[in-house]
C-alpha cells in the first residue's frame, strides 16, 4: 500500500468498479440538466444513456467547473489521515478546475505543512484522461514514490493521444461551436468533423471528412500515423463513445486487426456526463499513447 492518495476527477469516463480496483479516488464535477443539478458520479445518479436521450428531447445542459472549495473538503480528510495526495485535473484547456486545486492546495499546505500535494494538468479528456490515470495507478503499484510519479505524469502526458469525430453536428450547434449554416450545410453533406487535443489540451478540429465510413477508416489512420511503435504498439487502447456502440465497435474491431500486438482488446467505455454534456450523442473518441503532441 502506497502512503499518498492518487486522485483524480470524475470525468475520466471509467467506470466506479474500475476505479475501486486501482486504488484511484476522484472527486465529482456537477452538471445542470434543466436547472436541476447532478453529481457526476459515474453513471449512479443518472447514466449517460439517459443523459442524451433528455438531450435529444431538447433538455439544456451545462457544467460548472469544481470550485476552491470543494477541492478542500475532498482533500482535507486525506491530509487528516497523515496521507499526502497527487492529484490529476481535467485538461485546463477544457475547464478552470486545474486552478482551483492549485488555490486550494494553497491554503490547505497553511494548515497541514508537513503534508505534500501535487497537482498535474493532465491536458486530457474523457477516457484518455482515464488512459493516463490508469498508467500513474501503474506507476504506483510498481512501488515508485508520489514525486516519481508526479515527475512521470509531467514527462509524458503529451504523448497521449485524443481523437474524436462526431456525426451528429446538432450539439455543436447548440453549444455554439459551429454556426446554424455551418451546422446545415455538414449535416446536409453528412460531414463528420475529426478532432483531436493539442499539446496545451484544447479540443481543435482538424479535419471535415464527408461520410461516416471515412472518417472511421481516418481515425484509425491516426493512430497508425502516431502510435508508439507504429503497428508494434503494445500499449493500451481506449475508445469512449455516446449512444453510437456499433460505432465505436467498428473501430475497436479495425484497430485490433491493424495492431495485434496491443496489451489486451480495445476497452470501451461510454462518454460520461461532464464530457457528454457538451458532446451529446453521436460522438466517438479514441485514445492511446503516441508520439509527443507537439501542437
């Protein structure tokens, strides 16, 4: 047993199992559907399922950052236990939260001097956040320290790799990502935008490919562009997606064919509900670990 807490945020998009079976404690983002608040608990109070379907009967969703606050009445019982703690924050270039665990690092290492807190931007999102977190849960159980696993998850969060493409434009209309004429034309031309995350954790899309086929075959082209080892990757893959399984399965079943030596099937997992809260459905993302992320 390791004498610190790793800890991360609930948008990691694993599941509440997975997370108890690695050791990793995570602290809930809130999501409003329709004014009324929710924890995102992984799936407990309300699944992503249900989340989308609500979506796409028009209810109006938003997130909000976890506050100084809250950071300190999560990692304060851990610093009373005499347990010091790395936590890991959802991308910064996604959400404030990473600032908000620095102030409350802060004001916590007043009252508990002797204690040490770590804070990493993971600069990831959704299951890729969960692909790193995994690792670092790795890192751990090899017996490394909380500073030598503070100095791995610095020196290689930027090889993770995030892709996604969406085929249902409606949410990034809504949320005001693409204009209404821009949001008609793709739908119209059944474009299907591929996006990935850059080295400062932004969601930047990259390219507007016409056809859900193609932009399945260009996904997996992009791990095959930047996969460590290229088609000798032997790392671990993760796909999360909402309500589009077959999908997503599609995918899975391309990679495994084009990388046999992967640690283990590709896992799927659905997008939860801080990410999914942006997305809506029709959204499918994959990650792995690549070459450095270097714009």
């Amino acid at each position: 047993m390791s004498d610190y807490c790793l800890s991360c945020c609930s948008a990691v998009d694993l599941t509440p199992k997975q997370m108890e079976q690695r050791n990793i404690h995570y602290v809930c983002f809130q999501y409003t559907v329709d004014e009324e608040v929710y924890a995102d608990d992984m799936g407990v109070s309300m699944s992503s399922e249900e989340l989308f379907e609500r979506m796409a009967h028009g209810a109006k969703t938003k997130t909000s950052q976890i506050s100084v606050a809250r950071y300190i009445q999560y990692f304060e019982p851990f610093l009373k236990e005499g347990m010091d703690i790395l936590h890991v924050t959802l991308s910064s270039g996604i959400t404030g939260t990473y600032n908000s665990a620095c102030v409350a690092r802060s004001e916590l290492l007043e009252r508990y001097p002797e204690r040490k807190i770590f804070i990493v931007d993971s600069l990831a999102a959704s299951s890729g956040y969960g692909l790193l977190m995994n690792a670092l849960a790795d890192q751990r159980d090899m017996g490394k320290s909380i500073e030598e696993v503070y100095a791995w998850a610095e020196e290689n969060k930027r090889y993770l790799h995030h892709w996604f493409f969406s085929t249902d434009l409606s949410f990034y209309v809504r949320g005001g990502r693409i204009s209404r004429t821009a949001g008609a034309v793709g739908t119209m031309l059944s474009i299907c935008p591929l996006l990935n995350v850059d080295k400062e954790g932004h969601l930047i899309p990259r390219e507007k490919i016409r056809g859900k086929k193609k932009v399945i075959q260009r996904i997996v082209e992009q791990m095959e562009l930047h996969a460590q080892d290229g088609l000798d990757y032997h790392g671990k893959c993760y796909i999360s997606h909402s309500t589009c399984l077959e999908d997503a399965q599609k995918v899975a079943a391309m990679i495994e064919e084009k990388f046999p030596n992967l640690d283990g099937k590709v896992e799927i997992f659905p997008i939860g509900t801080t990410i999914g809260s942006h997305t809506g459905p029709g959204t499918v993302a994959l990650f792995f670990w690549g070459d450095l992320r270097n714009n």
